[in-house]
C-alpha cells in the first residue's frame, strides 16, 4: 500500500505541476489585466505541437525547446498586439470575450495546420523507468517537476529583480499611477501575455513526450489550470503553483483509490468547495470591507 501510495504522489506531483505552469500564466495576465485569459490552454497546446513539427525537421532537442517557446511567446504578444491593444478603454468582460475568440481561433488554425491526429514528442532523456522505494519514475516526470521548479523561480526573479518585471507590477497595482512615472501600461499588458504564453508552451513541450497531444487538448488543461489558479488564489503566484500540486495530487489519489472516470470531475468539486469555504483561494486574501 506504501508503494502503491507513493505511486500515486509521483504521478500527482508531475500532472500537478504542468497545472501549476498553466495557473501561473493564468495569474500573470490577470495581475496586468484583471481578466481570464481563456486562451492559455492554446498556449500550452500550441507549445506541444509546434515542438513536434521542429522534432520531425531533425532539429537537437534544444533548439526544438527554444524555436518552440519563440514561436509561442510571439504568438501571444501579437494576439494582445493585434486584438486586444486595438480597443478603447476595454473593460474585463471585453477583454475576457477577446480570449475566448482568440482560443477558439488558434484551435481551429491548429487543426487546420496540423490535422486532428494526436502527435507524440520523445522524452528529453529516455524512456528507461528509474526504480524509488517500489515506485517508477520515468525520466521525463522529473525533466517535468525540475523544469516547473526552475521556471517558478525565473518568473519570481523577473518580478522581484528586474526593471521590466518591477514595471509590470507598478502597472498591475496602480496603472494610473504608473503611467505617471513614465510606464507605458499597454506594453506592459503585451509582455504579460508574451510571459504568459511562454510559461504556457513550456508546460506543453514538456508533458507532449507523456501524453498525446492534438489540437483540441489545450482546452481541458486550460481548464484544469484555470481552476488551480482559483484554489491557489487568483493573483497569487505562490498559491498558483500550490493549487496545481494540490489538484494534480487529489485527482492522482481520487483517480487511483476511487475511480479514473471521476478524474476529471475532481478538479471541479474543488473548485466548487474551495469558492464557497474559502472564496479568496488557499492563499488568497480576503477583500477589504468598504467602511
């Protein structure tokens, strides 16, 4: 039973941190924005496939890891470039209605480019499975956790350390106030749906040498971040990355000892408790109340 439930945690911790990547470029957007952005899934979609294409030209692994995340970051700069920097005074509905086009927009280019056959990338390092106290670990789970792990720590440097990332939080906290002091605020909303698409295609081209990938999979993982996001607490990095461990490792324990039909339902029901015990999110904090 031990080995059978460290199983089961491993398996959890790596589902859990590709949700944790897509919750975070979830909140990426809405601390510049105060919207969803509903096409992150795509994102992480686009990731996985356009890395397949790159493999199939024979490219090194490397180079097909970083034309791939290229290509994505400038799909999402131009996504906000193209549809969303056009409008006068957006409001959040506005902005969330944009998104939902545009997901369903480079779905369909998707299909249209690559067919609807799943594709499948090689794992980075083998497929040889690495034995730990009974359990099996393959090789591309711990590129999965180690790369999550890494890029949680970029992102947090880029915010707390670097010019562009302070100005992107002085715009999210006050964009009034930052456009005052010389911020261009509509630069700063493009470059966070760049980060947001390069954090995305990241989790994409590493969890496509697990899974299949095809063009309408982004959508259920965009769903499962998006809830992650919620849980953690929406706007919260650290919460982010928290309730994508968290739901990984519930539907990983719910899938092995109840029923793998009720998997999906999992993140949901979460999502359901979470909003109405703790609207704020497991790390969120709470609204102030208006005197």
């Amino acid at each position: 039973m031990a080995e059978l439930l460290l199983q089961f945690l491993i398996t959890g911790l790596t589902v859990g941190s590709i949700y944790a990547l897509i919750a975070l470029g979830f909140t990426i957007v809405y601390n510049a924005t105060e919207a969803i952005n509903f096409a992150q899934g795509e994102f992480v979609m686009l990731g996985g496939m356009t890395a397949v294409a790159l493999n199939g030209t024979g490219l090194p692994m490397p180079l097909v890891f970083v034309g791939s995340v290229a290509f994505v970051t400038l799909v999402g700069l131009l996504m906000e470039r193209l549809m969303l920097s056009p409008m006068r005074r957006p409001t959040v509905t506005n902005l969330i209605i944009v998104t939902i086009g545009a997901s369903i927009l480079l779905k369909g280019t998707a299909m249209l480019a690559w067919g609807k056959d799943g594709a499948v990338l090689p794992a980075f390092t083998g497929d040889t499975p690495i034995r730990f106290f009974g359990a099996v670990i393959l090789p591309q789970a711990l590129w999965i956790m180690a790369s999550t792990l890494v890029v949680v720590l970029l992102v947090r440097t880029f915010f707390q350390k670097t010019a562009a990332g302070m100005a992107m939080r002085a715009a999210a906290a006050n964009g009034f106030a930052a456009s005052l002091v010389g911020i261009n605020t509509k630069s700063m909303r493009a470059w966070s749906f760049a980060l947001a698409a390069a954090v995305g295609s990241i989790a994409g081209i590493l969890i496509t040498p697990i899974t299949l990938t095809q063009f309408d999979r982004g959508t259920m993982l965009g769903l499962k971040g998006f809830c992650a996001a919620i849980i953690g607490g929406l706007g919260n990095g650290p919460g982010a990355v928290a309730g994508g461990l968290l739901l990984g490792v519930l539907e990983s324990l719910g899938a092995g000892y109840i029923s793998s039909g009720y998997k999906d339902a999992i993140a949901f029901v979460l999502l359901i408790l979470v909003l109405l015990l703790r609207p704020q999110g497991l790390l969120g904090t709470p609204p102030r109340r208006k005197a």
